[in-house]
C-alpha cells in the first residue's frame, strides 16, 4: 500500500507539473499583452513598457515559469505593480481584478464545492438506487420506470432542465429564491435553497447515466458463479445482494463517478451560467475572455490538481470495495 502510495503521489506531481508547463507555454507564450487591457487607452509606449518590467514580462520564459513554480512553494515578491508580496501558494496576480489568484480562487472555489459534492451524492444514490432496483426485477413495471427515466435524462441537456426548474420553481410558483449562493456557515437554510435547483439539475442528468450503468454491470454481476455459490449456501437475499453483488457491482460506478466528480469540481460553467452563479467554471471562462493569464493557468491547474485527487481516491476505493483488487 505504501509503495502505491508514493508511486502514484510521484505520477499526480509529475502530471500536474506537465499540466502547468502547457498552461504556461500556451497562454502566457501567446502574442497577447495583458498590460494593454491593463492599461488605459491613453497609456503612451513608456508607460506600458515600465508596467511590462515592473511584471516581468519582459524576462526569458524560463525565467517567468521558475518564478510561477517558486511562488506556489515559498511565495514570491510580485512587485508594486501587482501587489507586493504574495505568500504561498501564489498563483500570480489578475490583472483584470487587480487582486492575487488565490483571493479570487477562495472566493469562487466554495461556490463550485457547494454546488458538486451535495449533487454527486444526490446523482450517486438516485443512480445507484435505481439500478439496484431495476436489476432485481427485470421485465417489470419499475425496470420500464427506471429505464425511461434514463433514457430521458440522457436525452436531454443541462441548461433546459436548469431552465425549466426556473421557470417553474422560481417564476411562476415562486417557492423558491433566485439561485445564489450563501455560505453555509451564514445561513444553511438559504444556501441549500439557492442551490437546490443546480443540485436537482444535476442529479437528474448524471443518475440517469448511473441507473443504466449500475443496471447492466448487476445483472451481468447476478449471473457470476460466486452469487451462486452464495444462493446455494442458503444465505438471505438481502446479504447476497448487499454484501456480495453490490460489491463487485458498484467498481466500474466508483471509476465513472470519480471522473465525473473531479471533471466537475474543475468547473460546472454550464450550470453556474444557466443559474447565474459565480463559481470556478464561470471565473474560467471570464478569464479567458479577458485575457486574464494568471488567472487562466490557476484555473486549469486547480481543476488538474481536482481529477488526479478524484483517480487516487477511485485508486484507493478499489480495495476497500472490492477485496479481489490489490494495490502494489
């Protein structure tokens, strides 16, 4: 196990340093100057060029990018221009919002926390659920349910379901509020009730996706010789089920579901868009409109940093579901 460990603890930092040189090359390499959109129009040449030292910009790449790598480990002096010290781990300075990455990020990042985690438990027991059910009954009126209910999820897109729980819920019976977000720590009432709707949203699409999943991978699981042999040793229904098959079911859902959930805590832009959230996704997709580099590398590095923790934890899981798995 500990070996395990330390291997794939060495992959995670090798593919996050990979990730960030890409970034680096491909945003902060491009003929962009951020300084012009810094700027007023009426900076003249020298202004611009001083603002450009002050930042560094001027200085080989290699330089820059060993200055970005020391400032996530020790922190680094970024200058009068972009707001003197900034402690580890220093992603930088925006130039669009003239503050540090990391205030931008721990403003946005509990945003897409609180909309992805109560959604992924939500979708994960609604999908597992249904197909748990629609296995063990097969051919009957829930398996019908249980599939059209799939194949309705499947068919259709975030931003109508978001759409119509609004006009529904929201502007005509008005039960609830706007969508928006309030710490949990203020007021838990209103940042459940600001969310719901992008939970409900979420769920509704990706346990669609689990349901007909869970559903093919327990049926194929019903028929292996082990559930047999444990039919034939006399024991409940329930403990077969729940002890034997679930287990050996549920892994290619734990494989998916830790994708999934990485994929999205890196940035749900649809869903923050279609309820007018500000979150990780939304803050990405402004930065890149606006050119906002530092802004852009930390996004893209947060959401990788997001997917690999997501593979090892799935990595992890395997042995403590399945007790066939073993890491070394």
């Amino acid at each position: 196990m500990l070996r395990f460990l330390v291997r794939r603890i060495l992959s995670a930092v090798l593919t996050l340093f990979a990730v960030s040189v890409l970034t680096f090359l491909m945003f902060f390499a491009l003929p962009r100057d951020p300084v012009s959109g810094m700027c007023p129009k009426n900076c003249n040449p020298e202004r611009l060029e001083r603002v450009r030292q002050e930042l560094g910009l001027r200085d080989p790449l290699v330089s820059q990018y060993a200055g970005y790598l020391k400032g996530i480990v020790t922190g680094r002096d970024l200058g009068g221009a972009q707001g003197g010290r900034c402690d580890a781990p220093c992603l930088g300075w925006s130039y669009v919002n003239n503050e540090a990455v990391t205030d931008t990020l721990a403003r946005v990042l509990p945003v897409t926390l609180s909309i992805v985690i109560p959604a992924a438990i939500l979708w994960l027991l609604l999908g597992v659920g249904l197909g748990m059910v629609s296995a063990l009954r097969p051919g009957s009126w829930w398996d019908r349910a249980a599939i059209g209910f799939s194949l309705t999820g499947a068919s259709l897109q975030l931003y109508f379901v978001g759409a119509v729980l609004l006009l529904v819920f929201v502007y005509t019976l008005r039960w609830l509020p706007v969508p928006g977000y309030t710490p949990l720590s203020a007021d838990p009432l209103r940042w459940a009730s600001g969310l719901v709707l992008a939970w409900c949203s979420l769920a509704f699409l990706f346990s669609a996706i689990y349901a007909r999943l869970f559903r093919a991978q327990m049926l194929e699981t019903l028929s292996e010789d082990f559930v047999r042999t444990a039919r034939a040793k006399g024991l409940g229904r329930t403990r077969v089920y729940g002890r034997h098959a679930l287990r050996a079911a549920i892994t290619p859902v734990v494989t998916v579901a830790g994708l999934d959930v990485g994929a999205a805590l890196g940035g749900t832009v649809i869903t923050e868009t279609t309820f007018g959230i500000q979150g990780l996704g939304r803050t990405a997709v402004d930065a890149v409109r606006a050119g906002d580099l530092p802004t852009i590398m930390a996004t893209v590095l947060v959401a990788a940093v997001f997917v690999v923790l997501a593979n090892l934890l799935v990595d992890l899981l395997y042995a403590v579901i399945d007790p066939r798995v073993r890491l070394g």
